[in-house]
C-alpha cells in the first residue's frame, strides 16, 4: 500500500478548501454590469497587451467597442519583478507608468481608449487575489453596460487571465453573452492547430490535448473545434503587427520566449474565440 505524504495530503486540503470558498463565492456572486444590445461590446484585457495581442480583429472593426485593462495599478516604487528585471526594467513602478503609455498607444491605432482598473499584476501583488465582487464593482464602473463581453480563455495558466476567465464565466451566468479569446503567445507553444492555419495535419502533433488541458474548468465551453477562427486579411494583419511594435518595453523578450512567433504573420493574424453557452440553453 502506497502512502500519502503529508504534504500531498495538506495540498488535497487546501485545493478543497479553496475549491469550496470559491463556490461559495459564485453562489452569492451578483453582477452590476448591464446586458444592452445597443451598448458597445467590452474586451477586458487581463494586462497592457492582451486585447491587442488576441481580439484585434473586434479593435479594428466596425462598431464601438470599450476596452478595460483589469490587471493595470502601478505598484510601489523601489521595487522590480523578475519579468521586469528581464525586459530591462530597474522600477516596477517606472516600468508599469512606460507599458501604460505604450498600450494607449497601440490601441490608439484601431482608435481605442482603455481604461485602467487600479488592480495589481499578479507579478506585483500579496495574496489575495482580487474577488470577483471586486472585480465587479471596477469594471461596472468602467462600463455599465454592454453588448457582449470578451475574456481570455486561460490557455496557459497565468492566474489573472484564469481570474478573469472565471468572471466571464459569471457574467455569462447572469445572462451576459460571453467569448472567450485563445492568448497569446501561450496558446502558440506549439503552434497553431491545423484547424486553425490550415495546414496539413500531423501524425505526431495534436494541439488539441494541450488547449484542452486548461479548458477542464470551464464547463460553458462548445466543441474546440466550433471556434470563431479568424483570419486577419494582409492590411489587417500589418496594422496588428504595427501596434503590437508599440510595445517596446516588452516585445524583445516576448518574442524571444515565444521563438521570434509573435512577428510572423502566420501567427499573429490568426485570432480564435469561442462562444460560451449559458447553463441549462
């Protein structure tokens, strides 16, 4: 007989236990934000990049369109991350105000504005994390209303895109229509399904298992495969690649972590959103 060490028996505890708090939490979640077909659709953006980077084809559409970057409170001066630290930074703080002026610049060339919740990068902040009723009240003060609201699928792990992820979620529970947006650069680990860019399947490299290994939380989601898979014509794509070169501080080392992808337009003009389904619908 196999025993259980005491330190897998203290991490099932604490995985119930916050599985059970965040239960608790949803079953009293109630939201402010306003379901208006008249309204503009909103794309939060977990970071100064994402919207960007994964939901260019709803920023340079037709239509109006609100952008809220959650994850976007300066922190504390003095101090720098270890990402900040690999893209050169000495400050977060400095840091944080550059990547704020480089992101109103980039959506400035689709002819958006964001607006900036005071909330910390998980990179920069103690626990906890922001609740979801926190989250709420921020972002129904940004927008009160909206069309459709966009949210990252969480494909890769990083804890504000799944944070975010799990408040669309809600919002899609209180009758809000909810996409969910696969990101960038992670989703690109091993390139895009063929489902996706077209290409020749092959025998020994499935993506699917891979995307699907952080889809288990997510029990609103279609079929993979039923994805939005949008493919940015030429212009559409340049103009992308332009904003996202808006990024300075952070571009050299995304690139770099991503194997020089994000500059290939056969990466970046590929954008892939799903549309969740409400309960019981």
């Amino acid at each position: 007989m196999m025993l259980t060490s005491p330190q897998s028996l203290a991490r099932g505890l604490y995985r119930r236990s916050r599985g059970a708090r965040q239960e608790r939490e949803e079953a009293r979640f109630r939201t402010r934000l306003q379901v208006d077909s008249g309204a503009p659709a909103l794309v939060l953006s977990p970071h100064w990049d994402d919207a960007v980077l994964d939901c260019w084809s709803v920023l340079s559409g037709e239509g109006e369109v609100s952008v809220v970057n959650v994850f976007a409170g300066v922190p504390g001066p003095r101090r720098v991350t270890l990402w900040d630290s690999i893209t050169g930074a000495r400050d977060s703080s400095e840091r944080a105000r550059e990547r704020i002026a480089e992101d109103g610049v980039a959506l400035s060339c689709a002819g958006r504005e964001p607006v900036n919740l005071p909330f910390l990068d998980s990179q920069y902040r103690p626990p906890p994390a922001p609740s979801l009723d926190a989250l709420d009240l921020a972002v129904s003060g940004a927008a009160q209303r909206a069309r459709r609201v966009y949210v990252p699928a969480g494909l890769g792990s990083h804890p504000d895109h799944q944070l975010v992820r799990r408040y669309g979620r809600m919002l899609l529970r209180a009758g809000m229509p909810v996409t969910l947006y696969a990101d960038l650069p992670y989703c690109v680990l091993h390139g895009w399904p063929h489902w996706v860019d077209g290409r020749e399947p092959q025998a020994h490299r499935d993506v699917d298992p891979f995307w699907l290994s952080y889809l288990d939380g997510v029990p609103e989601m279609p079929p993979l495969r039923s994805a939005d898979v949008v493919r940015l014509d030429d212009a559409r794509a340049a103009g992308k690649l332009e904003a996202l070169r808006c990024y300075v501080t952070q571009l050299s080392a995304l690139e770099y972590g991503a194997r020089g992808l994000l500059g290939d337009p056969e990466i970046h003009r590929y954008e892939v959103h799903w549309e969740l389904v409400r309960p019981g619908v």
